[in-house]
C-alpha cells in the first residue's frame, strides 16, 4: 500500500464518518426535537419491568435514527446529570443504546447483493450512492421547505457515507493478494491481538459503527473470517467506550455512573462471548471460524454481541444502578447546588431541554424573590433582625441564577427551534435581569427596614395606612406575574401592567400627602426619608413585574410586531385593559387619594 493508497483510505474514512453524522444530524433536525423529549419523558410505567423495555427500545430506536450510542449516551449523561431523569431510568435507555448503534452495518450490508439483474445493481450502495446525492442536492437547490432541506441532508449524508465505504473497498481491494496482508490479518486470530486492535481504532476514531464498517470494507478482500472477525468486533465494542468516558468528565456521581454502566455493559458482554466462543472453540472446536465473512455476517455479529448482552442485563438493571454505585458512590450536594446542576452543557445541543431546565432554575429564582418579598415587607412594621441571613441566602441565589442564566441561554444551539421555543428564549433572557432587580429592591426595603428600626422611625396613621396599601398592591402584582409565569394564565399576565401604572400615580399622591403631613409637623424629616424610599422601591418593584409580564404576554400571543420594550398590555387586551385599571383604581388609588379604608 503506497501513499497514495492511504491517502485514499483516509479520505474514505472521512467521508463514512462525514456522512454517518449529515444523516443523523438531519434525522435529528427533521424530528424537531422530539427525540429528546421522548427520552425525558419514558421509562415510567405501574408495571414492573414495562418500564424498563420502554427505555430500552426508545434507546434503540433513537440511537438507530442519530446514528451514535456515545450521542445518546452523553445526552442521557446530561439528562441525569440535570436531574431530568432518574439513574434507574437511563440504564435501560444505555443498553438499547448498543443495539441502536448496530443499524449503520445492516444498511452497509446492502453491499452484498448481487449483481444478476438490474433491479439488484440498483440496490448496491455503488449504484444508488451517486442517485442519493444527486436527489439531496436538486432538493437543496430548489426546495425551500425546511424539512424537504432535512431530508435532502439525509440523503446526502447516505450517498456520502456509501461513497466512503466504496473508496475504502477500492482501497482493500489490491491486498486481496498479498501475502503480508494476509499474514497481519492471520494474527489477529489470537483473540488478545484482535480485541486491541479493535479497541484501538474504534477509540481513535471514536464511532463504533466507521469502524465496524471499515472490518466490513476489509471483508472484501476474502481475508476476513469469523477468528477474525469475533475478536476485532468485541474489540470494537469495547473502543467505543473512549468516547462516553471523556463525555462524563466534570459531570457529577449520577451522570458518571450512567458513562460506567455503559462501560459495564461492553466489558460483561466482551468477557461473556470471550468464554463462551474461546470455551467452546478449545474443548469441543468450532469449525465454522475457519470461514469467510463478508458484510453480512459481520453485520450480524456486531448486532448479535450487542442484542445478547442487552436481554441478559436488562432484568438486571436496578442491579446495575446499584453496583455503579458501590464503585463511584452517591452524590452528596446541597440543594442549592443541584439547582444549578440543571444547566448542564451536554443539553446545549437539545435545545428544547436545556430551556426548560433554564424555565425550571427561573421557577427557583421566583421563588425565592416571592419569598424576600415578604420577608422585607413584614419588617417594615415588625422588625426582625434574624431574617437577614434568609434574606441574604436568596438574594445570592437570585443574582447568582441571573448569571448562570445569562450565560447558559445564550449559548443554546437555536438551529431548528420551533417557533414557541424561539419566544420561550426571548421571555427567559429579557425577564432574568427584571427579577433580579425586583430582588435587590427587597433588599433595599430591609435594609430601610433596618435603619428605621435602629433610629426609631415611625409614620403616622394616614401614612401607615397609605403604605399598607402600597405594600398590598404591589405584592397582587408580583402575585399575578407570578401566576401567569406558573400557569400561562393570560389574564394575570394581563393584569400585572395596569397594576404597575397605578402603583406609580399612588407613588405621587403619597409624596403629596407626605409632604403635606410634613409641612403640617405631623411626620419629621427622617420618616419622610424612609417614606420616599419605600414608595420608590415598590414603584421600580411594580415597573419590572409590568416588564416581565409583557415578555411573557409576546410568548403567549405568539406576536413578533409586538413591541413589548415600548408598548403595554392594552395592546393587546384592548378594553379588558380599561376594566382592569378602573378596578384598580377603586381598590387601591382611591383610596389613597380620599383616605377611605382599603378596598381590596
């Protein structure tokens, strides 16, 4: 073999690894993630064991479509790492995963058919390759479809991955006669030699199926037979491994014991066909190794090794949950910490997960804003200097979910999000900042709170009264922003911004009436301070929940013209909106304006 030869070898290689990930990554496309939601939502079933043959033939079946266990691995890694699904629940999902990787050698299979009519050339990847290329790229020049786009990208990635496996047949074919070739091959009957070889190119490459491809090329020359065969793919098996172990770096207990559990299942099934094959082949012999294979046969060893292991260690996966976690061990963090575990990098690529993991951490931050809330507002009248530390714990949580948010959103992989989840994006990145300062305005009332309680500042009735009234509306406006956030209700998302607007008017008239009682000796100068403060606070705390709630309003709606940075909610609700503010304003401007008793 010349260098020209491995040059061609190498460029065929590209082209089967190219094509193997074009065809899966436009499967993934065109199933507009719902790959991934399927595997967030299995496994679960009343009946024992039904849940694990869920997992395992969604594990199969997604792993066939993306073309890649290490893919379906690493994402079930990220899954589990996040908290989105149970250990338990992925194992099953681990072992379907090996059988699904099986599927890109039963195409290359199609190799084999012979050659005695038409009908059969045309079925030869040889044939139709150049057919499946050409179709892709005439849909990608014409089409204007997304879809039809996807599915030229699977067409071109077939045609490809064929294309590579020919020009490394081509390449194999002038070994058929040589001796040294035949010689090298001969060694790897030893099963030790053929289980390192196969591990380590299948590690190098990092895809079980371009290496089990490669074997299938090489049986081409008639060099390849079952001594052969048997080891390199145990090998093989074992090689793909690399990749899931690399996957689980920096991932915490759960998420490493779902890489180990993958790694179990190829060292059980390696030493299982190891002693009952070899068992066998030194006592009692088995002749049938001495012959050829050729794409076929391979096919099936590969999806045997594969399928065998799988039914064997399936009605033990709780069993395999348990020992992984005799090795590793079980994960210890604190609940803040697992909260945070929900952004985890692996779900970039799954785009519709990772935004609800960032819904479900924006879910925890509202939390605890709803929770300083009260806390703050409860010492303005009745001090208590040992919530601070409550205090402080969730405003740390809130700023620090403001940063990891931030930085998460914008780094998910917006190719092939759906509409929905296009405005999910934008109400998560636009609103994060708005509760963050809702937060910190909490913050400020404590600490009001504080220095009025240290210098033994009072309001007066009317002012007490008037402030009470503040405090009750803007706690109806977080209450309803809150609400429509929880429960897409569109009404309370409605009601939140005409709030904010009367909040801001009482803001006005209580100044006005402070600095009447002042001029009147009623309040003093340092009460006026603190008043001014607060009033202020719960406007800007009003002002961000009315924000938040027209991001959310623009999802709901589902309207790009919406301009929700300059517009308000009676855009879109028209005279529902001019209710809502009358309502309001009998409940809580009137009041403030006449000194009536709260309407609420």
């Amino acid at each position: 073999m010349d260098i020209l030869s491995l040059l061609q070898l190498f460029g065929g290689v590209g082209l089967f690894l190219f094509g193997m990930s074009l065809m899966g990554s436009s499967l993934e496309l065109l199933a507009g993630g719902s790959l991934q939601r399927i595997l967030e939502a299995l496994t679960t079933s009343k009946k024992k064991g039904v849940g694990e043959i869920k997992g395992w033939g969604l594990g199969t079946a997604v792993t066939a479509i993306i073309q890649s266990s290490a893919a379906t691995t690493i994402m079930l890694i990220g899954f589990v790492n996040a908290g989105i699904m149970k250990l338990g629940q992925a194992i099953p999902v681990v072992f379907g995963s090996n059988v699904g990787s099986t599927a890109t050698a039963q195409i290359l299979r199609l190799g084999d058919l012979g050659s005695g009519n038409l009908f059969l050339k045309l079925l030869k990847p040889s044939s139709f390759a150049p057919m499946l290329v050409g179709v892709g790229a005439f849909i990608i020049l014409f089409g204007k479809k997304k879809k039809l786009r996807d599915i030229a990208g699977i067409l071109i990635g077939l045609g490809i991955l064929f294309y590579g496996m020919t020009m490394m047949e081509q390449v194999f074919a002038p070994l058929k006669e040589s001796p040294t070739f035949q010689k090298i091959f001969l060694s790897f009957e030893n099963p030790l030699l053929g289980i390192g070889a196969g591990l380590l190119i299948t590690a190098i490459i990092q895809s079980s199926s371009a290496s089990v491809g490669i074997l299938q090329a090489l049986s081409a020359t008639g060099a390849v037979t079952y001594a052969t065969a048997i080891p390199i793919i145990i090998g093989q098996n074992l090689g793909k491994c690399m990749t899931i172990l690399l996957g689980a770096i920096g991932a915490n207990k759960k998420a490493r014991r779902v890489s180990l559990s993958y790694l179990l299942f190829n060292i059980f099934g390696a030493i299982f066909f190891f002693i009952v094959i070899y068992g066998l082949y030194y006592t009692v012999g088995l002749p049938f190794l001495r012959n050829t294979v050729n794409r076929g046969d391979i096919a099936n060893l590969h999806l045997g090794f594969n399928l065998i292991t799988s039914l064997v260690l399936l009605p033990f996966s709780n069993q395999m949950a348990n020992l992984t976690g005799k090795i590793i061990g079980k994960d210890l963090e604190d609940e803040e910490e697992k909260e945070f575990m929900k952004l985890d990098d692996r779900l970039l690529q799954t785009p519709p997960i990772a935004l609800e993991q960032c819904r479900s951490l924006m879910e925890q931050m509202i939390n605890r804003v709803e929770d300083n809330f009260g806390i703050s507002t409860d010492m303005v009248f009745n001090y208590d200097e040992s919530s601070f530390a409550r205090l402080d714990k969730n405003e740390h949580f809130a700023d620090r979910c403001e940063t990891e948010l931030t930085s998460y959103i914008i780094r998910i992989n917006r190719a092939g999000l759906s509409e929905d989840a296009k405005f999910m994006l934008s109400e998560i990145l636009n609103s994060i900042g708005d509760l963050e300062r809702i937060g910190d305005y909490c913050m400020n009332i404590a600490y009001i709170a504080k220095e009025m309680d240290e210098n033994k500042i009072s309001f007066s009735s009317k002012g007490t009264r008037e402030m009470k009234l503040m405090i009750e509306a803007t706690r109806e406006a977080l209450s309803s922003l809150f609400t429509s956030f929880r429960t897409r209700d569109r009404l309370m998302a409605i009601k939140t911004e005409p709030l904010s607007d009367i909040i801001e008017r009482m803001k006005d008239v209580m100044k006005d009436h402070h600095i009447q009682r002042l001029e009147e000796g009623i309040c003093d100068a340092s009460s006026g301070a603190a008043f001014f403060d607060l009033t202020n606070s719960f406007e800007r705390i009003s002002a961000h929940a009315g924000n938040v709630s027209l991001h959310i309003l623009k999802r709901m709606e589902a309207n790009r013209s919406f301009d929700e940075m300059h517009g308000n909610a009676q855009n879109i609700s028209g005279d529902e909106y001019i209710r809502i503010i009358d309502e309001y304003e009998n409940s809580y401007l009137l009041p403030v304006k006449t000194g009536m008793d709260m309407v609420v």
